[in-house]
C-alpha cells in the first residue's frame, strides 16, 4: 500500500498515512489538531532495487 502525505490546511501540520490506492481523503483527518481540512501533497514516488548491494561495472 503507497504511503500518502498531507498538510492541514487549519494547523500546517504535514503527516502521512499509509492509505489503499482506492480509499477517498474524505475521511482523512489531521494527525494533530484532527481538523478535516487536509490537502494530499504531491510527492515523488519511491524505488526499491532487489539488488543487495553495489554493483562492480569493470572498473
């Protein structure tokens, strides 16, 4: 499940939720004053390698 990041719009809090693709923010709440007026950041996604460890390239 993504990780999503919000700030409250009443506070400035920013806080994140792990969230299903599929959940609506109408529920979301903030994390400190618990105020309803949220807005979802825009944040680059993550990339997670399986590689273990550097790779040698002939060097």
């Amino acid at each position: 499940m993504p990780i999503y990041e919000y700030e409250c719009k009443k506070c400035g809090a920013v806080f994140e939720l792990i969230r299903s693709f599929g959940a609506s923010d109408v529920d979301v709440k903030c994390a400190q004053c618990g105020s309803p007026r949220i807005l979802r950041l825009i944040s680059a996604p993550s990339r997670v390698s399986k590689s273990c460890g550097p790779t040698s390239r002939g060097t």
